[in-house]
C-alpha cells in the first residue's frame, strides 16, 4: 500500500477501495481457496502483458492438472483459457505450496516451493497474523 512490490491482504485490498494486478490476483486466490477451490486447481501466475508491455499477475484454474488453465484477469472481464490468450507471455506460477516455470500458461517445469518469493512469504505472514488476532478478540 504505496509501497513498490507491496502485495496487500484481501482485505486490505477491499479497504483501500483499489489495487494492482497482484492484489486483485491475490484477493481471488484467497476467495477461491476459502470457498473450497483446492489448492492443486489454482496459481497465481507472472506474465508478461504483450500489448502494454510490462509485468503483470492473472489467477490461473486448473480443472485437471494436465488441462489448459482458464485466466482470471482484472485487465479483461472474460474468463478465456490460457491458449486464447496470446497478449500474455507466461513466466513462472505459484500457489501456497509450489512454484513452477510455466509454458503457455501451463506448468512445465517444478522449480521449488513458493517460499522461495519474499513478497508471497511476507503476505502469508501478515494473513496469519491478521487471523492470530481475529481469533484472540
């Protein structure tokens, strides 16, 4: 929260009444993932936007871990697979658990764990310190 590579919680995404790729990105994972979404269908996805030329976040869905993902981006209100997608060159994926290098959207190569991404570790920090105290009041 004006901060360069601050990732914000979702809801410090809904209060600020705003955000960037990574927060609307980050705010549907965590919707997803509490109505049940299993971990193994999403990731958070780092791409390159072709036609604005710059880094950019989408929340990727897999209804098999083999099928192609369907893109949920806040720059496009259609949700398309990743193969009708072509402004967007993939880079690498992540969810809470593994972090892959990725091809056409889809996860190519295992390369770790997403503890690996300081901003990812930093935001899962500050979610359970906000569910600590939630939970002590």
């Amino acid at each position: 929260m004006g901060q360069k590579d601050y990732w914000a919680t979702p809801v410090e995404f809904l209060i600020s009444n705003g955000g960037d790729c990574e927060d609307f990105t980050i705010a549907k994972y965590y919707t997803l993932r509490q109505v049940g979404v299993p971990v193994e269908k999403l990731s958070l996805a780092y791409v390159k936007a072709l036609e604005l030329n710059q880094a950019h976040m989408v929340l990727t869905y897999y209804e098999k871990p083999s099928s192609t993902p369907l893109i949920l981006d806040n720059l496009i209100s259609r949700i398309k697979p990743a193969n009708r997608r072509p402004d967007l060159l993939h880079v690498y994926s992540f969810n809470a658990d593994n972090l892959w290098l990725t091809k056409k959207g889809r996860r190519s190569t295992l390369v770790g764990t997403s503890d690996q991404l300081k901003p990812w570790v930093k935001l899962k920090s500050r979610i359970q310190n906000l569910d600590k105290d939630i939970n002590v009041q």
